[in-house]
C-alpha cells in the first residue's frame, strides 16, 4: 500500500490530478487496483474533538501482484534488443 498527498503526487511524478484520477479510475475498472478510504487522527487516540479527515489508500490487486512478478523487467539501458530508451 502506498499513500501520498495529492500535491505530492504531483510533483513527484509530475502527473497532473485530472491525469490521476483517470488512470486510477481506469485500474479500478479492470481489478488492477482497490482504494480504501481511511480516517485520520490527530493523535494515537480518537477524539470526538479530532477533525474529521480522510485519506485514500491505494492497493494493488492479488492479480496486478502476479502480472508485475511473472513479467520480466528490461535490462537497464535498454529493451534487450539494443534499443536505447529514448
């Protein structure tokens, strides 16, 4: 499971949110990837005072898990037929 802010995300990956969201919702769609939704508190104990937010926890699937493990990655540098990456 990983999780980052979407202004993170952004500047990590530099992907724009509307890109995001159509790319995790077009995983979803093909039961690559789930989101879980959970809450955060301010402390290690729930408050009634706490605020109430939120966070979304993406997962990849049990089959997304498999097809990443089963396909070999390319050797760096290259696709393994002499080809440069760029």
């Amino acid at each position: 499971m990983i999780w980052f802010s979407t202004d993170e995300f952004a500047k990590r990956y530099n992907v724009s949110h509307k890109t995001h969201a159509a790319g995790t919702k077009e995983l979803m769609e093909v039961l690559l990837l789930t989101i879980e939704r959970g809450s955060l508190s301010s402390g290690p104990t729930h408050s009634v005072f706490d605020t109430h937010r939120k966070r979304n926890a993406f997962r990849l699937t049990a089959v997304a898990q498999i097809n990443a493990a089963a396909k070999p990655s390319p050797p760096p540098g290259g696709d393994g037929n002499g080809a440069s990456p760029w």
